[in-house]
C-alpha cells in the first residue's frame, strides 16, 4: 500500500517520464501528423489550461497582495533580470560544452515567469505572505506573455529558432492571455463549480502537459535527438537545472534580508522568485518553437527544474515553517520596527 500511495502522489513525475519514454521507442505515435495527431490538439489544450487558471484565480486574494510592493520588485527583478544574468555568466562558463540546442533550454528556462500553483503552495506549508505570492505569481505569468518571447530573442541572438517577435506575442495572447481572462470573466458563475472539482480540474491540466510533452519529444527523437545525444545530455541538463535553482535561492534570500524585508514577505520573495513554470513552459515552448525540430529538447532543463524546485522548496518550506515552533537561527524571524520592517 504504501508503494501505490507514493505512486499516486507521484503520477505526474511518473507520467511525465513514461511520456519520454514511449517517445523515445515509439516517436510515430505523437509526433506531427502521427498516430495521434497531436498537432490538433495542441492549442486547444493549451487555452483549457489557462482558462482553467483563470477560473481559478481569486481576485480578492490578488487585491490583497498588491501593496507589497518591495516584494513585487524583489520577485520579478529575480524571475526576469537575475535569471537572464545568470545564464550570460552560465555560458560563457560552460557554453563550450553545451550542445545549442540545450543552451537555447537553459535561455528559454531563464526567460519563462514563475509558477502559481507551487509558488503559493510553498507559501502556505512555509507559512508566509500568502495574499502576495498568489499576486506576484499570477502578475509574473501575464507579464511573460511579453518578457518571456522578448527575453528568449535577445538571449538566443533571435537566429531564428522562434517566432518574430510580434507574433510570438501574439499567439501567446490569443492563447494564453485570452482564455485567462475568459476564466477571471466567468468566475462569478463557475467559481463553485471550480471549487467541487478542483483535484479533476487539476487532472486535466496536468494530462494536457504530458500530452504535450509526448508531443514534443515524439518530434525530437522522430529528427535525431538520441542518436545526436546519448545520456550525456541528461546529466548536463540536470546539473544545470540544479545551479540555476541553488543560486536563485541564495541570492534572493540574502536579498530579502539586504531589503529588510519580513520572514512572510521573505518567503513569498524566494519561492515566487525562484519558481519557472513547467504548466505554462511547455505550452508556451510548443507555441515559440513549434517548428523547431529539437524542442525537446529545448525543454528539458525546465523538466529537471521543475522536480528539482519541490523537493529543495519542500525541504526550505519546512525550515521556515519550523521557526513558530522551534527558534532556529537561520530562519529565526527578525524584530521589526513599527513600520513592519525588520530590524
């Protein structure tokens, strides 16, 4: 029993690698104009996920998060300044031993918004800012519809890999944006609907995800990805991952406590900061570089990031969560003066 109930946590994970798997022994089966078709499916798929956001979003819980604002600047300098830096000291570190393909990974990894659902659980189990994680999540991911294509352009040297510019935008808004704003239009009458199904809501998402993924990896492997790339590529895509993830943490920790924020205000700064979204990624990688023939590539950095993100925030979750119980110095919260800075 416990084996089946580690399972059932952990379909997604597992899902998502079966995907890759059946890719890599059977690519006919998902990619373009194969056995399932999937390039049918795709944009549809991508608008239900964020129509499905959408209805999820509390614009309540948002107002309550607008006016913090140091935290706002801390988490979108952080997704959108910080992570671009990084990969430019990245490659020219470790460039020569990159294959292209996983450079523009690791740029489009650096480009994409953070992620809701996990930013604000985070937030929760640590026991933070909640009203301000939910508003920095959600205002990074409409503020990606633009930065994320842009940033992608300038890292990669716009060598044609995505889509202009222009258009990139604007698929990302008629299939992004819109339906988004569909699901905050709709939520008044949905909203107890939302409410009685979330987990089979949550169900849908997540296979649209896996679907896509197949999709993409499918396309890969049916041009060459491992018989270009053996398991080194793996290993170099999760040893990147990892850096990235270890030194955005550090780096907006001592940040927060440099700004003087609260330990709550603190922990939404670092978990929003810090979090790409694999939910909007891969739908947005298959919109940016539909045409291009290693987009599994491309995707797979935020792959290993994202696992990579639950179990270290999980663990970073619990040490703050631990400082009502236990005073420990590290996360120890610091006195504040009357104005709720911390002193």
């Amino acid at each position: 029993m416990g084996v089946l109930s580690r399972i059932r946590k952990e379909w997604f994970l597992l899902a998502l690698v079966g995907a890759v798997c059946l890719a890599s022994v059977w690519p006919e089966l998902g990619r373009s104009g194969g056995l399932l078709q999937l390039q049918a499916v795709s944009n549809w798929g991508v608008a239900l996920v964020f129509f499905l956001t959408g209805l999820g979003l509390s614009a309540a819980a948002l107002k309550d998060g607008a006016l913090k604002w140091r935290v706002h600047v801390l988490v979108q300098l952080s997704t959108f300044v910080l992570f671009p830096l990084l990969w430019w000291g990245f490659t020219a570190l470790f460039g020569r031993w990159l294959p292209q393909d996983l450079a523009l990974g690791f740029a489009y990894l650096c480009a994409l918004p953070s992620t809701i659902s996990s930013s604000v659980a985070m937030t929760v189990l640590a026991k933070g800012n909640v009203p301000a994680a939910i508003f920095n999540a959600s205002a990074s991911s409409l503020l990606g519809i633009v930065l994320t294509p842009a940033l992608v352009a300038l890292m990669s040297g716009a060598n044609g890999a995505t889509l202009p510019f222009g258009e990139a935008v604007w698929k990302l808004t008629e299939l992004l944006l819109l339906p988004l704003v569909a699901g905050q239009l709709l939520r008044p009458w949905l909203a107890g609907f939302y409410a009685r199904h979330k987990a089979r809501i949550a169900l849908v998402d997540r296979w649209v995800i896996v679907l896509l993924v197949l999709s993409a990896f499918s396309d890969s492997v049916a041009s060459g990805l491992w018989r270009d790339h053996g398991a080194e590529l793996l290993i170099k895509a999760a040893l990147g991952a990892a850096f990235f993830l270890a030194v955005v943490i550090v780096l907006s920790r001592l940040a927060a406590r440099a700004m003087g924020l609260s330990v709550e205000d603190e922990i939404a700064a670092v978990f929003c900061g810090s979090k790409k979204t694999l939910a909007s990624g891969v739908p947005m990688a298959k919109l940016l570089f539909g045409a291009h023939p290693a987009v599994g590539v491309i995707v797979l950095p935020i792959m290993f990031y994202h696992q990579l993100q639950l179990i270290l925030c999980s663990w970073l979750a619990q040490r703050y969560a631990a400082r009502l119980q236990v005073a420990a110095p590290v996360d120890a919260p610091r006195a504040q003066n009357a104005n709720g800075a911390s002193v």
